[in-house]
C-alpha cells in the first residue's frame, strides 16, 4: 500500500458525460500527478501540482481540467467524454516539487466510457 | 521533450533464469532512470533508480545499468521467480526543476515455474 488513495476504483459513464476524479496523496506530499494510461500509449504524464499550484503540463486535453486543494487531495475532472478517453487514471504523489522526486502511485480509476 | 524507448514488450523465462529490459532516451539532459514494476490491478511501484553520476546499481536480484553515452538503461533481474511476473516500465527525467517523468511503454515479464 503507496498511501496515495484514489476514488472511485470504477467508473462507466456515457459519451458526452463528465466525470470527477479523486486523489489523496500519502501523508506529508505536497506534489500530486495525474497520468493516464491506455493499452497504446502506456503512461502519459497529464499534470502535476505542488502545494495547490500547477507546475507542470503534460499531454492533457482542453476537455480536462485539475485542481489541488487545500487540504491537498486533488481532483481531475474530465468532460464532453469520448469513447477514447476509456483508460486507467493513476495519479501519485511525491513529498517535494521535483518531477524527478520518488513518485509514490495509488491504486487508480479504472474509466470505461460507453 | 523527451523520448523513452523500452525492449522487449514481452518477455518470458523460466524460473531461476535472467532477465533483462533495456531503455533508450533521447535527451541528452536526463540525469535521473526510475524503474517501476505494475502488478496486475495495482499502480506502479518503484523498484530501482540510478541517477547519471554511476554506472550501475545493484539491490539483492536487481540491478540497473547506465551507459550515459549510448543514452541507454537496463534492467537486469536475477535467479527470477513467479513473483517478478509482473510488467515493468522504465523512466527519464532530468533531475532538477519541474521536469517530469516520461515512461516507456512498458514490458510484461512473465516466469514460468
């Protein structure tokens, strides 16, 4: 077990529906990353923040958005949903703001669109 | 940016025998390798980096090898077992600043008993 949380583990949702990830990093992290991962593309690096900051951009679609809270716990929201979008949402959290820092990955979103 | 190329995309052995995944990268800069292994209905975990100051890096049955000149890594796992069966991606990034890891795209080892 990372420490990092991710709900929910399932999600079947529609074409055209938006969705809402959620992510709560391991105690003390204040980075948090999303990727997507797919049986094409392997894992895509979509955004990272650090301590409610974004600093970092990846291959993230205008359809996705992300926020980091106070709290720290994220959230990646996904919308106008395309039948391509279907994928594993992992996001992972490391203590510094480093991309290169020690990335700890949660369990992650398993997203089918219909 | 940076590019990651990962070889084989399968991989199966026998028990007791090696096993070896290489990487390629494109950017000259990246100075940092991670490699994390995925367990079927889990996230990557990080088994083994190796950063561009040393060549090799060695825990128990894994090792990692860095040739910063052919701008290549590898994997190495030794006397393999069922449980390595899993699949493994390696990683680069530069070290410093907000870079960011790009992934291979990933090797599915399988050991046989």
């Amino acid at each position: 077990d990372s420490g990092v949380t991710q709900t929910p583990k399932h999600l079947i949702t529609a074409t055209g529906q938006r969705v809402t990830l959620r992510c709560s990093p391991r105690s003390g992290d204040l980075s948090v990353y999303w990727y997507q991962q797919s049986l094409d593309q392997g894992l895509q690096f979509l955004i990272h923040y650090y301590n409610g900051e974004e600093r970092a951009k990846g291959n993230i679609l205008e359809r996705f958005s992300a926020q980091q809270f106070p709290d720290l716990h994220s959230e990646l929201n996904l919308s106008s949903l395309e039948l391509g979008d279907s994928a594993l949402y992992f996001c992972a959290s490391s203590p510094g703001p480093r991309g290169a820092d020690t990335q700890y990955f949660g369990p992650g979103t398993r997203l089918t669109v219909l | 940016g940076e590019n990651v190329e990962q070889h084989p995309s399968t991989l199966s052995v026998q028990e007791g025998d090696s096993a070896v995944i290489k990487c390629t990268y494109s950017d000259s800069a990246s100075n940092y390798f991670p490699w994390y292994k995925q367990e079927l209905g889990k996230g990557p975990q990080l088994i083994i980096d190796i950063r561009s100051n040393v060549g090799e890096k060695k825990d128990q049955r894994i090792a990692v090898t860095l040739n910063k000149t052919a701008k290549h890594f590898s994997l190495h796992i030794t006397e393999t077992q069922p449980e390595d069966s899993a699949v493994y991606f390696c990683a680069a990034s530069f070290f410093s600043g907000y870079s960011t890891l790009t992934f291979g795209k990933g090797t599915m080892l399988l050991v046989s008993p």
